[in-house]
C-alpha cells in the first residue's frame, strides 16, 4: 500500500497529542495541530502533519522550545514586534496575525515582524483567515546567507536561501484570492513529500552537490540545492523577491543582541555573518480607502472575469490563485487526508515513543 487515508477528525486529536507531548501548552497545541491538519486538508501536504518528526528532532536538539510562547517586544499604534523564543512558529504568526489585524481595523494599516521563529507553516492559512475578516494580508517568511536553507542563489552554486515564501490575501465576496508561493522553483517541504513518495522530480527544479540538474530527491539530501524560482529564462526574479522576502524579514533583528535565527538552517561550519531572517506581515484594512464592501464587489467582479477567460489549448477553466486549495479541502473532508506509507510509518514510529495513540486508517 503507496498511501493510506486518514479521517481530519482523527488526525488532529491525534497531532494535538504529539505536540503537548513535546511540551506544547493546550492552547499551542491546538493552533498547532488545526494548522498541520488544515494544511494537509488543503493539498499542501509538505506544510502538513509530515513535520511532526522534524518538529520532535528539532525539539530535542532544544533548536525548537515548545513550551515558549511569543511576546511582543516592542509596539507603536501601528506595528509590532514579535519575538517567537524559538516556539512553535505557527502560533507566533497566529498572535502576530491577529495584532495586525486589530491595529488594521484601527488605523488602516499594520505591520510586524518576528524574531526568532521556527517553522511557521503554510502562509495561505492566515491569508485566508485574514480575507475572511475583510482584511488584505500580505506576509512573507525568509532567510539568506551564506549556507542557510536549501536554494541556491541566481548564478551560484551554493545554498544561500530558504524557500523564502510570499503570501497575499484579498477579499472577494464568494470567491477570495489567496496567493501563496515560494521564491523556489520547487519548495524544499515538496523535497520531502517526493522523497517519501518515491517519486522524481520535475526538471529545472534541483541541482546536485556539483551543480549538475537533477531529479532525484535524494541529490538534495547529499548536498544539493533547489533553484531560484523562473528556470533559465527568469530566475533572476524568483532570486530578487526571495532575497526581499529575507532582508524584510530582517526588520525583526534590529537591535536584537543574540539573533539565534532559528529555522535559519545553515550547513555545518558556515559562516555566520552575512545571514538575515524573520518574517513580516502587513494587513490593510479597505475600509480605510473607501469602504470594504464596495472593495470585495469589485474583487469579485474581477475574479469572475478571470474565471471567464477562455482557457488554453487542451487545458482547463482558469481558476484564480486559492481555488485548488478550496477544493482540496471539500475533497479530502470526504474522502479523507492521503498521507504516504512512508509518512505513517514516521509517525506511527513517533507516536509510539510519545506513548500517543496512532489514528486508524480508513478503509480502502
């Protein structure tokens, strides 16, 4: 059996069980567990409940403290500054969300930045819970510097970048917009499904430890690096918004005395000058330019426009950026959450050695 099938409402109690026994509050655990969960139901499956046994290594090696909560170091009427202590990402990007979004309400427009966080998980959940609000989020987590993360830098050879993600919500009135894409041509978490898998992967997406192109995952994990997003003809771009991705997130490292950048992954012996790392959220609130109801009918108005373009020889309906997601998740709340044999077994393995209880598949 490649895949077995799990039930949503199965995974998370069990998620939220290997995480408080790492060391996570309830209330972490929670926001935690409905993230992974929610990300698999998506379709996003490398942000998914795959990263538990990443999450429980990185626990150990004391690079991720689940027990620590984020706390805001500094704050105008308009911004903040979050610091994660290491934690679990995911709920610093809730709190720094959810700041953001009352500051927005109040003035327009905010912004912050976080510190010292780890994994912060699929960036188009909080897009989508911020268009939900009638709010435009736009958010970014990067990294660079020399060693650090698993992409190469244009015109190099060596590992420079993280994924360095990019992710920006509009709201319409029934259909949104939620872009989120990686500055990679592939993004590394999609490293790891494939590698479970057994699968290859595309050309023009990965290079081996001598440069050389590659579609064996296994190349990445001895000292490859995936390329720039734009292949030949235009990863200057994915080069130039992945390095923007890391320097605004470098906001974050202003002033700070012991800038540990955890989940800045560097290889053995790099150097640590020349690193940034953080990620930043601005959320703007339409009211402030004219009303957010007349904001999401023009949204909207767009949208369905775009949907009515006549699609390309031998290919489907356009969809707009957020719609697969939307129907992944009406799809897998039915016929459950896929997850490779490979993946279960990861986890089954974990849970045993937490003493939590694995779900029961669905039956085929």
């Amino acid at each position: 059996m490649s895949e077995r099938r799990y039930a949503s409402d199965a995974l998370q109690p069990f998620t939220h069980g290997i995480l408080r026994a790492l060391g996570a509050p309830p209330d972490v655990a929670d926001e935690v567990a409905r993230h992974l969960v929610r990300a698999n139901l998506s379709g996003q499956d490398s942000h998914g409940v795959l990263r538990l046994p990443q999450y429980a290594g990185q626990a150990e090696r004391g690079e991720l403290v689940p027990g620590n909560r984020p706390r805001v170091v500094k704050e105008t009427t308009s911004t903040a500054l979050v610091d994660a202590q290491r934690g679990f990402g995911h709920y610093a990007a809730h709190i720094a969300v959810d700041i953001v979004s009352r500051k927005a309400r109040e003035h327009g427009l905010a912004g912050a930045a976080i510190r010292h966080s780890t994994h912060v998980g699929r960036l188009g959940e909080f897009a989508e819970r911020c268009q939900e609000r009638g709010l435009v989020l736009l958010m970014t987590v990067g990294m660079a510097g020399p060693g650090v993360g698993g992409v190469v830098a244009h015109g190099g050879r060596e590992r420079f970048f993280g994924s360095n993600v990019w992710a920006i919500g509009v709201p319409g009135t029934t259909n949104p917009m939620v872009f989120d894409g990686s500055m990679s041509s592939i993004a590394v978490g999609k490293v790891l499904v494939a590698k479970a898998a057994g699968h290859a992967l595309q050309p023009e997406c990965l290079v081996d430890r001598a440069g050389r192109p590659s579609v064996d995952p296994d190349d990445y994990f001895a000292g490859g690096a995936v390329l720039p997003l734009g292949g030949a003809v235009a990863a200057h771009k994915g080069f130039g918004l992945g390095l923007a991705a890391a320097l605004l997130g470098g906001l974050s490292m202003i002033g700070d005395d012991a800038p540990t950048l955890a989940g800045a992954s560097a290889a053995p012996g790099a150097p640590t000058a020349g690193r940034m790392a953080g990620v930043f959220v601005i959320a703007i609130d339409p009211e402030a330019f004219g009303g957010v109801a007349p904001y999401r009918a023009l949204v909207e108005d767009c949208l369905a426009a775009l949907r009515a373009v006549a699609p390309a020889p031998g290919g489907a309906a356009v969809t707009t950026p957020g719609e697969r997601s939307a129907q992944q998740r009406r799809e897998r709340e039915l016929a459950g959450i896929p997850l490779a044999a490979s993946t279960t077994d990861e986890l089954a393995a974990l849970a045993a050695r937490l003493g939590v209880a694995m779900p029961q598949a669905l039956a085929a």
